[in-house]
C-alpha cells in the first residue's frame, strides 16, 4: 500500500516563533516577498476559551488538489508513493491560475522567475530519509509528518478556525486542538 502522508499540526505546542516559516524560506532561498509555511495568530475566542494560539500553514497536499486541476499546462503532480503534491516550475508558465483555484491561497507568485511556488514538503529529504526542514527546525515538536495509513490521530481534526473548508479539496494537514483550560505555563 503506498504511503499517505501529511502534515500533523499541534496548535497547542506551536508558540508563534516563526522558526518553520524562517528555515523553510533560508533552506530555498525564497525571494522577501515569499513563504512556503506561514504563521497566523488565531482570534482569542477559537476554541471557547481566550487563548493565544498559532497556526503554522503550508501546502496541504489535498487528496483532490485544486491547483493540479487548474494548472493549464500539467506543472502539478501528486506522487503515487506518498501523494505529495509537487509543483514543477520547468514546466510553470506563471498563469497564476493554480493560487486562484487553492482555497488556501498557498501557491504565491516569484516575481523574479515570474513562476508559481509552493510547499513541496521537502519531498527531496523525505525520499533520503530526512525529515522536512520545517520539522526539523520547530523547537517544541509541533509540525510532525505522519503517514494515515499508519497512524489515525484520534484527536486530530481536518478543520480549524480560519481554515477553508475542507469538503473542497479534502487535504492531508490534520490539527491538534490546544485543550481548553490547560494550564500552558507554571505559576508565578
């Protein structure tokens, strides 16, 4: 059976420090302007309680990509042995059409190769055995890569506040919910 993989986010250890965000655009040099991971601060009240917390977002590779489906030239391809969803910019023509069509706005322009750029979940350290750099770099474990056939996180959701809908595309990232009343820092 081939691989699943996806994106395990844990809301409640991810602190906002930007440290996925940073070593992903370092590690391929993206232009300023660009971020294959992003950090979004949540509103207070998401989960019932007034908590800070953070989300770290980066492509989904969905079961039913809508940038593969929109690309007029074939530049998407999501792999059979793990069904990461890569972006081949050789064949990019920079229509754009691929940012439109995601729901979750990741494809970005490179106004200096005048292509589109995405996530590529570090397919290229994955297939040696490394994690992707994102993973590596969070200091508190946040950003896992899980394969669901393997693992099924019971208190994982699909969908978070903020989030598009995830009936549209159906994507791999999952999320683990900060728990409400969980005491996050000790007492002074």
């Amino acid at each position: 059976m081939a691989k699943k993989l996806g994106f395990l986010i844990n809301i409640e250890r991810c602190i906002g420090c930007h440290a996925c965000e940073v070593s992903c655009k370092s590690f391929y040099q993206l232009e300023p302007s660009m971020s294959r991971r992003r950090i979004t601060e949540l509103p207070e009240d998401s989960f019932g309680l007034p908590i800070r917390a953070y989300l770290s977002t980066s492509c989904n590779h969905c079961e039913d990509p809508a940038c593969k489906k929109a690309c007029p030239v074939g530049a998407y391809l999501k792999r059979d042995e793990d069904g990461i969803v890569v972006h081949n910019q050789d064949l990019c023509i920079g229509c754009q059409m691929c940012g439109k069509a995601c729901p979750y706005g990741v494809p970005q322009y490179n106004p200096v190769l005048k292509k589109m750029d995405k996530c590529s979940m570090c397919y290229e350290l994955l297939d040696h055995g490394e994690d992707p750099i994102c993973v590596q770099k969070c200091p508190l474990d946040a950003i896992q890569i899980v394969d669901y056939n393997e693992i099924q996180p019971s208190d994982a959701v699909n969908f978070v506040p903020t989030f598009a809908d995830p009936s549209i595309t159906n994507p791999t990232t999952r999320f683990i919910l900060p728990t409400p009343g969980k005491q996050t820092r000790r007492e002074l």
